[in-house]
C-alpha cells in the first residue's frame, strides 16, 4: 500500500523530541502572535470607532484587526527564510543522521549540532532559500505536466476533475520539496544545486511511487488537521468572544490557525519523515537517468536554472583553493 513504516517514523520522532518541542514553540507562538495582533487592532479599532456609529465602529474593528494580522503575515513573511534554515533544515538534517543509523546530542546540543550541518551543507540561509524555492518551481511544473495528460482525456467532466487533481496534487508534493533538500544533506555534497538536480531526477524517474505515498500522508495528514481543527473550535470561540467586536468569523480563523500550528509543528515532520523512508528506499542503487534528466531540462526553466547553478558553483573554487592559489601568485 506504501513504502514508509509509520511506527519507525513516530519513533525517529520521538528521539528529536527537543526539535519536536523546538517546532511547538515556535509555531504555536506564531499562531498566539496571529491571535494577540488581532485582537489588539481589533481593540485599536474598536476605540476608534467610538468617534462614529455603530457602523463606523464595526467597519473600524474589522479593518484594525485585519491591519493586525497583516502585521504578523508581513514579519512571517521577512522570517521565512530563517524558519527553513533553522527549524525545518536543522530537524531533517538530524533525522537524516537517525536514518543512516548515527547518534545525537542531547537537549540543545541537538539543535545547535543541526545548526553546524546546515550551514556545512548550504551555508548561508539566502543559499538554501534558492536552492528550496527553485526545487518548488520543478515540482510545480512536474504538477502541471500530469494536469495537462488529464486534459486530453476524454472523460465528462474532465475540467473539475482536472482541478480537483490538481489541488490533491499541490498538496501531495508540498511534502516532497524537503526531501530533496534531504537528498542534498544525505550526501555530503559541497555543491547543494548539483545535489537537488539529482535529486529531482531520481523523483522524476520514480515519481509514481513517490507521488503514491505522498498521496496516502496527504490523506493521514490533512484528515488529523482537520480533526485538530475540531477539537480547536471550543477553545477558539472563547478567544473569539474575548475580541473586541466578537465577529462570528474569528473562532473559525483562530481554530484554523491553532490547527496550522499543530499541522506544521507535528504532522508535517512526521509526513517528511515517512516520505524520506520512501525517498531513499525507492532510489537506493539508482543513478539519474539522463533521459529523465532531458524531459526535465525542456519542460521546467526552473530546472535549467538549477543546473546553471549546479555548473557555476563547481566552476567556481572553494575557499581553500583560492587562498592557495593566491599564495602560490605571490611566490
């Protein structure tokens, strides 16, 4: 039925559990962060609206607490290469390790040991932002290759099957993007581009496999967040009746918000856990095949791109042989 085992997934969890309580933290404070600023531009707003009437002042609350959401999204937004470099690299750099049979530090010593790998492997957090961000765009061109195989079926009704695929499909390989960079870690490489170039290639040739697992964790993971989200509404409505205003629709956002959290701080390491079980099971003996290699280099920009990357950075010296090959100039 799959290719990853769940108990040995929740196990690996379970021995990064300070990454895991360093997720909770992080991500349950990003949703509290979401809560309080509204609430707060809601109240802003609500004061304003005390110079109007009550239509002044209901428009006042809704627009103050959207003013503070945006707030935090725009931070979100400036943070987000430091979340992939520090929370998400860092935990599957160590259950990398766990994978290949290696033992960690303890406590912090887990983190900052995750910290040193990452920056061995990508260096800078602009570098494996680039590396992630090109990745997406090839997996999103892969997407749109087998969308466009649906469109020539002659099935009734194909265009809403068609975008129901398609967002099955999003959201499958939304998984598969940190398995790459785990790919990248897994090897040693002192050349990330190349490392993901052959990583994409490896999926691409096994993309059956792979896009079948990702559909069963899509199903486990989106079906617990949505259980989540549930349980949440109670707690969320008290938080709703608490902001100034009470708009019928704040219980909803926090509850979703507080299932976000949940999602990405629990769910979405276990996912990319068993994805990776899945990953390096499938390819383990194979090389990339240059065929699938070609489809790649003529269907995605993205992924011309990544192997330009891939060719300048090999190009390019390391630190060590421009230093040697400065010194051997002044002798």
């Amino acid at each position: 039925m799959w290719d990853f085992r769940i108990g040995q997934a929740l196990g690996l969890m379970l021995r990064t559990l300070p990454f895991i309580l360093f997720r909770l933290v992080v991500y349950f404070g990003v949703a509290l962060a979401y809560v309080l600023m509204t609430g707060v531009g809601a109240g802003v707003g609500w004061g304003i609206g005390g110079f109007g009437d009550e239509g002044f002042r209901a428009a006042s609350t809704f627009w103050g607490g959207v003013i503070g959401f945006g707030i935090v999204g725009a931070v979100m937004y400036v943070l987000r290469e430091y979340l992939l470099y520090v929370v998400k690299a860092g935990h599957i750099a160590v259950l990398v390790e766990l994978l290949d049979g290696q033992t960690l530090p303890e406590g912090r010593g887990q983190i900052d040991h995750a910290n040193t790998v990452i920056k061995e492997r990508f260096g800078q957090a602009s570098l494996l932002f680039g590396v992630d961000q090109l990745i997406k765009g090839v997996l999103r061109t892969i997407t749109g290759l087998m969308r466009g195989i649906f469109g020539f079926l002659p099935i009734p009704g194909a265009r809403q099957f068609i975008r129901i695929i398609e967002a099955f499909l999003k959201i499958a390989v939304g998984f598969i993007d940190e398995v790459i960079l785990a790919y990248c870690i897994k090897t040693r490489s002192d050349n990330a581009w190349a490392s993901s170039r052959d990583a994409l290639v490896l999926y691409g040739q096994n993309a059956k496999p792979m896009l079948k697992n990702a559909a069963w964790l899509a199903l486990i993971v989106y079906g617990l967040s949505f259980l989540v989200f549930l349980i949440m509404l109670g707690p969320a409505a008290l938080v709703a009746y608490m902001i100034p205003g009470g708009w019928s629709a704040t219980g909803v956002i926090v509850a979703l918000l507080f299932a976000w959290s949940v999602k990405v701080a629990l769910l979405e390491p276990f996912a990319i856990t068993c994805m990776m079980q899945a990953y390096f099971k499938t390819i383990e003996g194979q090389q990339p095949d240059p065929e699938w290699e070609a489809k790649l280099d003529g269907l995605s920009k993205k992924f011309r791109k990544l192997k330009q990357k891939a060719a300048e950075s090999t190009e390019r010296p390391s630190a060590g042989e421009a230093g040697d090959s400065s010194a051997a100039s002044r002798t």
